[in-house]
C-alpha cells in the first residue's frame, strides 16, 4: 500500500512557523505571573533606584574595579540577593492572602501555590548563599596579603609568671595544684 493519509501526525514534518519577534517577547512574559523565574533582573513593579541602592551597598562593601572579574561576582551576587527579595516578598505576600486561615483549611490550588512559592523562595536563598560563597572565596584569594608586623613587646604588667595576671603579689596566689586539691577534698568530704 503506498497511499499517504496527509491526517497523520508526522513529528518530523512540523509545519509550525519560525516564531516571531513580537511573539517571543510576549512569550517572554509568561515566567512574570510572580517573577520569581523571570530572566529579566528588575521587574516593572520594582525599583531600579532599589537594586541600584544594594549594588552600590556591594561595591562600597569590595570596592571592585568596573568592568573587571570582582565586579562580575559583586553584580552576580547581587542579582541573587535581589532575587531572594523579590522571591521573599512573594512568598510573605502571599501568606497575607492566606490570612490567619490554619494550613489544614487551605484549598488544594492554595497548598500547590504556596509549596511553589515556598520551592522559589528556598531555591533563591540557596542561590544567593551559593554566589555569596564564591564571591567571599574570590575576594580572599586575591586579597593583597598584608606585610608580617613585628611581634608586639609584651605590656611589663605580663612579663613573667602568670600569677601577676591576677593583679596579686605572687605571695598571695596559691599554685594550681593547691587549687585543685583543695577542690577534689572539697568534694570527697561532699560525697562522704
């Protein structure tokens, strides 16, 4: 038999078209119902100033050359840090909703919400903490190592014997041993 029914399905003949650029954009939008897996780093409810405010909080913080690869950590990690705050605030909003209601009269749809939010809020945090890490161990491996300072002449108060560390002639100290002798018949007599 060699007639061809044009009805089935065929996944190697897909005659979708090439997607638009108007359609991609738009299709863009579909990860900003909450935001919290949106590619685009400051949403339109939110605050350029805002991000600005915690990145210059960073840069002042590591002081890293523009356009160099310490700025690259700092401005990853603060992307991660804006993402938990942004995943946070969804997730306390939304427990707002939910109001003063005990989990156990939570509708279906209002658990799987909540568990989502709860799994972006969780990941967002892991991420930030995982940025952080690698920006702490970067910063600390090309930190310039400061010169060997001389030691320190010890205060004339500590030279010598640890006794004049309690600011009593040496005649009134006991020795350690005295103390813990003292100690163990103290207790012995106790337990008699």
């Amino acid at each position: 038999m060699d007639h061809h029914d044009e009805n089935l399905y065929n996944p190697y003949m897909d005659e979708t078209p090439a997607p638009e650029p108007e359609g991609r954009a738009s299709s863009r939008q579909n990860s900003l119902q909450h935001g919290s897996c949106a590619e685009i780093t400051i949403l339109s409810c939110e605050s350029q100033e805002a991000f600005d405010e915690i990145l210059r909080r960073w840069c002042a913080t590591y002081q890293p050359e523009p356009a160099s690869l310490e700025f690259e950590f700092v401005l990853k990690t603060v992307q991660a840090e804006w993402q938990r705050i942004r995943c946070q605030r969804n997730y306390n909003d939304y427990i707002k909703i939910l109001g003063e209601r005990q989990p156990f009269d939570w509708s279906p749809e209002e658990i799987k919400k909540h568990d989502l939010l709860l799994r972006y809020k969780t990941t967002a945090e892991r991420g930030f903490q995982r940025d952080y890490r690698l920006l702490e161990q970067h910063y600390k491996a090309h930190q310039p190592k400061p010169a060997a300072a001389k030691p320190k002449a010890k205060p004339p108060s500590t030279i010598g014997s640890a006794a004049t560390l309690d600011n009593r002639p040496p005649s009134e100290m006991r020795p350690i041993e005295d103390d813990q002798a003292s100690s163990k018949s103290a207790l012995t007599s106790i337990f008699r």
